[in-house]
C-alpha cells in the first residue's frame, strides 16, 4: 500500500490566510455547463458574518449553505452579492468552530 496523502494538503486546493477564515474550493459543471462552485469555511470568531467567496456568485442562480451540515435558505439565512457571503443569524449565530459549506452558480 502506498503512502497516503494527509487530509489536508496543498493538493488539496485548501487555501490559508492570516487571520482570515480558511476557504477550500471545490468546482463542477451541472448539466447545462453552468460551473458550480463550493466553498468550505471553519468559523473563526463568535458571531462572523461576512465571508469572501472564491467566485461571484450569479445573481437570481441556485445558491445553498449548510452549518455543520444543516441546510439554511438563501435570502432568509444568508445573503450573497458578488463575491460577499453574509450570514443574517438568522435562525442561528455562528460559532468558532462551526463547517460552514456554500454551493452557488459561479461566474
């Protein structure tokens, strides 16, 4: 058997910023082409709200975020304008350590 990869690796398309949330991406095409991109956050803070997505997201496209794997709605939970994701606290407030997944139509 060979070695094995670490879980998270370079390769892995994981990218690390001072200070910031961390950001894993992911992309697909749905059927008709559209690409679809897929953002992983770990919470940083108490209360965080805003979070840079890797695309713009476009506008009036299918878009979707899950909290440690519970799906929240687009419009009431979260909003997304351009590349600005923004959690409304609404039905809950993020915590340090929270999975915060978004999956949206990507430009």
């Amino acid at each position: 058997m060979g070695a094995r990869k670490p879980l998270f690796s370079r390769d892995s398309g994981i990218e690390f910023f001072h200070g910031e949330q961390c950001c894993v991406v992911s992309t697909c095409c749905d059927s008709d082409g559209n690409e679809i991109a897929t953002n992983y956050f770990i919470v940083q803070n108490n209360g965080d709200t805003d979070f840079t997505l890797s695309n713009p997201h476009v506008s009036g496209k299918f878009a979707v975020a899950f909290v440690n794997g519970v799906q929240y709605d687009f419009g009431t939970s979260f909003t997304i304008s351009g590349t600005n994701f923004v959690w409304q606290d609404d039905p809950i407030t993020l915590s340090a350590g929270n999975r915060l997944t978004v999956s949206f139509i990507a430009e």
